[in-house]
C-alpha cells in the first residue's frame, strides 16, 4: 500500500447520533458504520469508492459525510475516524487557510472551484495537490460539497525540472557567448605583452619585464578558463558513454602545453572496468584537478595520480596527490567555497575547484578531500562503473 502522504490524529470524536449503520444479519445489535446522516444513495457510494483519485464529500459545517478508500490511502485516516468529523482537523494545517474560504463560495454560490496547493512534509518533501470543490446534490433536503485531491507531484517536480534544464540552457547559450567574446581579446592582450617584453633589453627595465610576465601570467589564466568554458558548455548536452578512465588521464595530461608540461607521476591499475561518463567533461575535470595538484605541490614535489577499482562499491576510484604542504584544516573545509577568501588558493584553482566539483556531480561521481602530511591534499574520486 502507498505510504500515506500526511496523517494527523483525529481529536474530535463522532456525534452518536449522525451515524447510519447496516443492520446486523440477525436483526439486533449495531450494524456496520456506512455513513453519516444525511444518507447517501448507496450506488453513488459505490461509484466513489471505485475512483482513483481521493474524494470525499463535507456538509455545510464542514463535517465529513463520505471518505472513499483513495482518500483513506492518501491521507492516511480512516472511513471511521473521518466520518462527522470536520475536514481540516483531518488534512493538514495549512489547507485550512487555503481551501476553507474556497468551501464557503462554493456552498453560498453553487459553483465548482479548482486549483492547485502544495505542502511541505516535515520540512523536507513538498507535495502538490490538484484540488476540485463542486457542489453536490442529494436530493432537496441535502447540501453537500464533493472535495477532491489528486496527487501531482512527480509532474510537478518534472516541470519543475525541465524550466531549470531550459534555463541552463539559455545560460549555457549565454556563457559561450561570453566565453568567446572574452577569449579572442585576452589571447590578443596576451600576444602584445609577449612582445613588449621580448623587445626589451635583458639587462635594462627588469622591473618592466617582471610585470609583463605577471599579466601574461594572469591573462593566460583567465585565457585557459575562458577556452574551457566554451568546450564545456558545447560539450554538456552530450550522452554518457563507456570510458577508459586511465586513457582519459592520459589525454588530459597529454593536453598540456608542451612546454610547460609539468612532471607529474601515474600510477594506473590495468584491466579497471569502464566508467560511464561524458568522456569529454571528465577529461576537463581531471585537467581542472591536475593543474591545482601541480599548483599545490610547488616547485619540490612530483604531484601523483593513481587508479583504483573499489571492489565493495563497484566504482572505480582516481586519486590525485600533491604530495607539497598540507592544506590546513580551515583551508580543506572551504575548498569548494567559489568566494571564500583564502591565502592559501589562488582565485584561478579555487574557481577551477568549483567548477570541476560541478562537472563530477553531472557525472554522478564523488570527490573527497583530505590533506595528509606526506601526500599533501588529495582528492578522492569515486566514478560509477559499468558493472
């Protein structure tokens, strides 16, 4: 049976003399409990009760006449605890001050009413409701309402879904705009510092040439992210496939400028199973994660990656370690804070931390971060697999 969505205990007992019962097969003693007076045609009971979606009938003063099982099921209370109590000390709080002015409308001016409400379980799960309010007529002497609820929040949630994936998509649009509109001119900044700093004398204005080195230093980062921000964002519709992770590490440290191409030391079990992922966005985050390695393990240390398959979780694990100077504890705790002020990581890597993170979460892999004296800080990736 469905879980009940909300359950709230019933304080007000029912009103002995409301109740309508069967008689017993012998003729005496109390049947059993059908309704609350006025009595409803039983062919219509019938017919209710047959309804998937939760209904339930409520007189003027707001007591529950008629509670069919899809309501017993969604709400979590029972045909007897329901019947001749009133509607809202059944349903949770806050449909009170949503539906009850709605009920008055219907009962002054016979006229059916709908819409949606939603409700938040424990601060936690919200759930969405369609509702209908229409009059019902029993015969002249009866004035009764038909309520109606109709889970809607798996659509709700979905809808909810696809305006974010749209509006990252105009967002993901617009970055590469962006993107390529600042890249063309950082490359050309870049280029004329070059060559101002090549015209130069060696010997003379070294201060000149220690600032030009700074902004070709700093251009040329902000250069790399705007390049990577462009494949990126081309690349984030792609489907995932079957993957080499240590071939893929392979190409991202083979993707460095050649001339700068630092030492960096890998370590690969053979024969991993393969990772399922985009191969092109977990080839910029292990870049992402190599450079930052490199950038923490400063000029004494051989960064170290290596692979491993975690028998237990079936996910094959990719660790990188500096192997420099450990991070301290503050540090480690707000690495993936994109603005937290740190003297210890530069812009660029906490920026390329954040973003890194973000593509691994797409993947639907995991990043753990320890920083140990000996292996410096390492990040510890869990990617699913194919088994």
């Amino acid at each position: 049976m469905k879980q009940p969505v909300f359950f709230l205990p019933v304080e007000n007992a029912l009103d002995p003399s409301t109740i309508v019962r069967k008689p017993s097969n012998n003729g005496h003693g109390n049947g059993q409990l059908v309704s609350i007076s006025p009595q409803i045609d039983s062919g219509v009971t019938s017919l209710l009760d047959q309804m998937q979606e939760a209904l339930c009938l409520v007189d003027p003063m707001l007591r529950v006449r008629y509670w069919n099982p899809a309501m017993v099921e969604l709400s979590g209370v029972g045909h007897t605890e329901a019947l001749g109590n009133k509607l809202f000390q059944l349903l949770p709080g806050s449909f009170a001050s949503q539906l009850e002015p709605k009920f008055n409308l219907v009962f002054e001016k016979a006229e059916s009413l709908q819409g949606e409400i939603s409700y938040r379980y424990h601060d936690n799960d919200r759930f969405t409701f369609l509702y209908k309010i229409s009059p019902y007529s029993n015969g002249p002497d009866t004035n009764l309402v038909l309520f109606s609820l109709i889970d809607i929040t798996d659509r709700y949630r979905l809808q909810i879904e696809r305006e974010k994936h749209e509006h990252f998509s105009v967002l993901g649009t617009l970055s590469v705009n962006i993107a390529q509109e600042m890249a063309l001119p950082l490359d050309l900044i870049c280029q004329f510092a070059e060559e101002i700093s090549r015209g130069l004398p060696a010997s003379k204005d070294k201060d000149y040439q220690r600032y030009l080195k700074g902004i070709v230093s700093q251009v040329y980062r902000i250069s790399y992210l705007a390049h990577n921000l462009v494949a990126l964002t081309q690349q984030a519709s792609t489907g995932a496939c079957s993957v080499d992770i240590n071939q893929t590490i392979v190409e991202a440290i083979d993707s460095w400028e050649t001339d700068e191409r630092p030492a960096i030391n890998l370590q690969f079990e053979s024969d991993l199973p393969q990772v399922v992922g985009d191969p092109t966005l977990l080839q910029t985050a292990i870049h992402m994660l190599a450079r930052i390695s490199v950038e923490f393990a400063g000029e004494d240390a051989v960064p170290r990656i290596k692979t491993a398959f975690d028998e237990g979780n079936k996910k094959v694990r990719v660790v990188f370690e500096d192997r420099g100077p450990a991070l301290p504890a503050q540090e480690i705790e707000h690495l993936f804070e994109l603005y937290y002020g740190s003297t210890a990581i530069s812009p660029g890597a906490s920026l390329a931390l954040f973003i890194s993170k973000k593509i691994l979460e797409s993947q639907n892999a995991t990043m753990q971060v320890t920083s140990q004296k000996g292996r410096g800080t390492v990040f510890d990736l869990r990617l699913p697999t194919l088994i």
